[in-house]
C-alpha cells in the first residue's frame, strides 16, 4: 500500500502513532491478562514497525503558523 501525504500531515500522524505506542506501553504495564497483554505487546510491535518507516522529521511541523506565541 502506497500513501502520498501532504506537506504537514506526515509529522502529524507520526505524533500520533507515538502518542498511541505510550498509551498501549501504559496498558501492557497495567494489565494482568496474558492473552490480553499479549494482543497489546502485538498491537505496540505493529506501531513500532509503522514508526520506523517514517524518516526523522520535524513532529511539531503541523502546527506551525497555528500558534499563537505568549505575550
């Protein structure tokens, strides 16, 4: 599968797979079913295989000239 992203959504999605993996690192940590950890430690190798497809990129990318800087 090919998927062709406009200029800000790559560091977007990348935030977002991140901030997925530490939630389920979370869960793993929490819960004591095996068959459920097991699902999730799946799950978080899943999202560690789309993370390392993307090239290093600047994260905060998609919000820049949303910002509004503190006065």
């Amino acid at each position: 599968m090919e998927m062709h992203l406009e200029e800000k959504e790559p560091s977007l999605l990348r935030r977002v797979v991140k901030n997925r993996l530490e939630e389920l690192r979370q869960e793993v940590r929490h819960d004591k079913n095996s068959e459920s950890r097991a699902y999730l430690k799946h799950k978080e190798n899943i999202l560690n295989h789309i993370l390392a497809k993307f090239p290093e990129l600047d994260e905060k990318a998609h919000v820049k000239g949303y910002i509004v800087p503190d006065k």
